[in-house]
C-alpha cells in the first residue's frame, strides 16, 4: 500500500499543515449515524461522535441504512444513472414534491420550477444566471418599447402631424441642434444614448455582511468575506453588502442604482418625454440562519423588512436554504420561522442524504424564463440516482405526519437547551448561544487579548476556534469545527437521530472547555493526538 503522506501532500498541502496545527488531520475510516471512526496506532478504530455531520448536509446522519438500502436497490436495478436529454420523470417527481412541501408551508400556490445542480454555489449561480437572463429580457423588452415609440414620434414630426415644443430640449440638457440637423434628430440620439449607457450598466446583487453562498467564480462574490472574495472581484458580478438589521441602508443602496429608460411619444400632437423606471439591481440573496458566517438567525422584523422591500420594489428574493432547509430548523424551509417567501429557493446539502451531491434551484412560475433550460444545464446535474434519493429523503422528512421536522426541533431544543446551561455557568468565556432546531452556535468572547500566551496567540491567529475543536476530538472524541468565517464559534448541526447520551457527552466536554478557557490554562489543552 502507499504510504500516506506520498499521496496526500499533492491534495492541498497548506490546508493540511493548517489542519495540522490542531490535530484535526485525522482520516476517518468508517461512519455511521453521528459517529464518525478513526484509527488508532494499533489499527483499532476509535468512535468520534460527529457535530459537524458534513457541515449540515447529514440530517439523517452518516449512511442512514434506509438511504444506503435504497442507493443499493438503486444499483442493483442497473437504473441508467445518466441519461440526459431524454425524459426523466423522477426528475419532476421530485420537483412535485419539493412544490407539495413548499406549498404547505408558504400557502402559496404559485408553482416553482426546478433546475438541477450539483453543489450548493452551482446551485445558487443558476438562480444567478436565471435572474440575470430575467432582468436582460425584461431590459430588452422594455427598450424595444421604447424604441418603437420614440420612432413613432418621430415619423409623426417627419409627417407633419406632431411638433416638438419649446424647452423639450432643455428638459433633457441639450443645447441648440447643429446647422441643418432637426430637433427631434437631437432628441432622438440624445435619448438613444442614455438608453444604450442603462442597457450597458451591468447588473448588481445585494447581499448581506456575513453571507455566504459558496466559493465558485460567480457565488464568490456573493460571500461576504473579504479573504474569500476580494482575490476574484474582477471575475464576477459586483454585489454590494448590506448589514443585517438596516433596511435604511438596503433602500439607500437600491436608490443608488436606480435610473430611467426614455422614450418620446405624442399626446394631443406634441412630443413629450416619457420615462419609465429602470434599476441595475437584479436579486437580493440572503440565507435565513447564517451559516458559514457564524450562525446567525435572520432578525424577524428584518425579513418582514427584506419581504416588503421586494414587493415594492419587484427585486427577486433568492432565498438560499442549502445549510438550514431540508427540515434542520423543525419546518422544510427555515425562511417559514420569518414569514419569507422566495422567488427563487436554492437547497442542496442534505438533499443527497449525505450520499449523493444534489442541489435544486427553484423559481416561482411569474419569474420563470422557460429560455432558461437550453441556456444552462451540466452533465451530472439531474442524474436519477441523486433524485431517488433526494425523493427517499423527503419521505423520511414526511413520514409519520412530518416526524423529521417534530424530531429537529425537539432535538434542537434538547441541544440548545444544554448548550445555554453551559454558557450560564461559564458567562465570562461565552459570549451567546444562536440558532433553531439542529443549526446552533455557540460563541466564546474574544481571546485576543487573554492573559494565557497560547489562547491569545491562537486568537490572534485565527486559530483560537480550531484549537478547541482539536482538544474536542483528542480528549473528548468529538468532532465539531468553529464557522469558518466566525472563528470563535463553534457550530452544531448533528443528525435527528442525536440521543440525550451525545448531548451529556457533549456537556461534559464543553464545561471542560469553558473551564479551561475560564482559568486561562492552556496546558492542559491536548493539541495533537
Ligand atoms: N450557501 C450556503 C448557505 C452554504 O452554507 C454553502 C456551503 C453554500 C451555499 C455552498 O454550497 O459548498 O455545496 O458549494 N457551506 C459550507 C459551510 C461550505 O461551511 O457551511 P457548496
């Protein structure tokens, strides 16, 4: 056999060494339910219990038997895994029920159509993609009405049956027309040309401070996180950040990018200027529960702000529940809690049942192009067997009358429920608790300036967070990671199937933490295996 190190130092060495640091470099060899295991030097395999469960993805745990049963039956039928460009009826079986469910939820009954993807920042870039094409239709169309009207008014002044009147061309902040040219030449080119600079703006998105929705070229752009972005800017669509909590700044921003479209008509035989609105802005995309970004739950008053803002202003709301959809926070959607509704959702993670790679982009009826589906497709994207199984999951989120989302939120509140005891007892050293059903956080004050060298420096560094995580699964073989972009919370996002044991044994390792955080003893820290 090879040895290790002689394959792996090619697969991203620098984020091995950084894993390294604290001990998280461990190859996990077999996973089951919300253990995940290791092995250790004699071979034999040592359980970690997993609270990290695939960053969300695994909401009936790791290789659920009613998952891998079905996959298995799946391959034993030989059912044609890829088939594209021909009819695939499992396909819209799945966007039926992802409509059923969504329905219910939402009480609308506008239909969503559904485009397949692979990964959750696949996902969201073909809402991207789709509202983008959206906004350039309607631009086009609007244009063209315009066009057609301003030409209608000119051939009516050519004719003789409209005149242009005095101070029309002031109006627009033209001068007097050269030697031999028409006023209405003038106006015609002067309003061709604002139209054509609107045409040419590109589009905006609005997004908000601490979002995240993925790391490919496009989605990039519409994470937050400088560290993540800012190498990439000029690859992608300008997105301008608005902080949770100020629907003042979201509107000053929309404002910003606001413009008109001109054309000329006539009434009564003169020509006038008609204008009709026109923004840059082409979606607003925002998580419920912020993710990646520290766990942040979407203030209600907020969303209710987001929701009405959309619908005065026609901005699509792409509503991205790829971590905390799929029934994490006790309902399908965790947009529900607030009372959001989507014109577009995107869900993957949990969607392939920690076994296959899904993800669905799902826009309402009255945005939809039907453009849309020659323009964009993949190769992987709505194979069979992730659509089975994605449709296996849903029954198991249904099943008994909805016993995976009361299974959630009753988990959910058994684990918030400890991790708040544990942060009552140690108030110096956690700062706040966050978060619904089974997507918590659980943040520590700020230890940069501890009086432990070690703590301070690993705050410093960033590290503070992974270096807890390392003592988790070297003392207490638990497995949990700080947010990647929020480096001094922990998340918790275990399976349903999480039993009042994992909460104790948990408990149990935290208040180990706290303490040692509390008495500022790093030494007694296991930093490595
Ligand atoms: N949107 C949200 C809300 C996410 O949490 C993620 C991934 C993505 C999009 C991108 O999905 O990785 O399948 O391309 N979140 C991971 C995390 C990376 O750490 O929470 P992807």
């Amino acid at each position: 056999m090879e040895s290790e190190s002689a394959v792996s130092e090619l697969a991203e060495p620098n984020l091995r060494r950084l894993l390294s640091t604290a001990g998280l470099d461990v190859e996990y060899v077999r996973a089951v339910g919300n253990t995940l295991f290791r092995k250790d030097a004699n071979g034999r395999e040592v359980p970690v219990l997993d609270y990290a469960a695939g960053y969300g993805a695994l909401i009936f745990g790791h290789n659920h038997p009613e998952i891998v049963a079905r996959a298995r039956e799946l391959l034993d039928e030989q059912i044609p895994v890829l088939a594209q460009f021909s009819s695939h009826p499992y396909a819209n079986r799945l966007a039926d029920e992802l409509n059923r469910i969504i329905h219910r939820e939402t009480g609308t009954t506008e239909p969503y159509y559904a485009t397949f993807a692979n990964s959750g920042a696949e996902g969201v870039e073909a809402a991207v993609k789709h509202a983008e094409l959206d906004r350039v239709l309607s631009l086009s169309a609007h244009l063209d009405e315009a066009e057609e009207s301003t030409r209608a008014a000119r051939a009516a002044v050519e004719a003789g049956t409209a005149t242009v009147p005095e101070g029309l061309r002031d109006s627009l902040g033209l001068g007097r027309p050269a030697d031999g040219e028409q006023d209405i030449e003038r106006l015609c080119g002067e309003i061709g040309r604002r139209n054509d600079e609107r045409r040419n703006r590109p589009p905006v998105f609005l997004a908000l401070e601490s979002g995240f929705h993925g790391k490919l070229m496009g989605s990039v752009q519409l994470t937050h996180n400088p560290g993540y972005r800012e190498p990439f800017t000029a690859l992608g669509a300008t997105t301008r950040f608005v902080p949770v909590g100020r629907p003042d700044v979201l509107k000053e921003v929309f404002e910003q990018e606001r413009g008109v479209l001109l054309r000329l008509t006539v009434e009564r035989g003169e020509v006038r200027v008609g204008e009709r609105e026109h923004h840059t802005v082409c979606a607003f995309l925002l998580e419920p529960i912020q993710g990646e970004g520290g766990i942040h739950p979407l203030p209600r008053k907020f969303a209710e702000e987001i929701q009405a803002f959309s619908e005065e202003t026609g901005c699509p709301l792409v509503i991205d529940e790829i971590q905390s959809g799929m029934g994490r926070t006790g309902t399908f959607l965790a947009g529900t809690h607030l009372g959001l509704r989507g014109d577009y959702y995107v869900l993957a993670k949990a969607l392939g049942g920690g076994i296959a790679k899904a993800a669905v982009m799902l826009v309402r009826e009255t945005r939809y192009r039907p453009e849309f589906e020659l323009l964009h497709s993949s190769t992987f994207a709505k194979d069979s067997f992730s659509c089975y199984v994605a449709l296996k999951v849903l029954d198991m989120l249904e099943a008994g009358g909805g016993e995976g989302y009361r299974l959630a939120e009753e988990r959910g509140a058994a684990l918030a429920a400890m991790l708040e005891r544990v942060a009552a007892g140690f108030p110096d050293v956690v700062k706040e608790v966050r978060g619904r059903g089974l997507m918590l956080g659980f943040e520590f004050h700020d230890q940069c300036d501890a009086k432990d060298d070690a703590l301070r420096e690993a705050a410093r560094s960033s590290l503070f967070g992974y270096v807890i995580a390392g003592h988790l699964l070297h003392r207490h073989a638990i497995r949990s990671f700080p947010t990647a972009s929020a480096v001094h919370t922990l998340r918790f996002e275990p399976s349903v199937l999480l039993t009042d044991a994992e909460i104790d044994r948990l408990e149990e390792a935290l208040t180990d933490v706290c303490g040692i955080v509390r008495d500022q003893s790093s030494q007694r820290l296991v930093l490595t295996s």
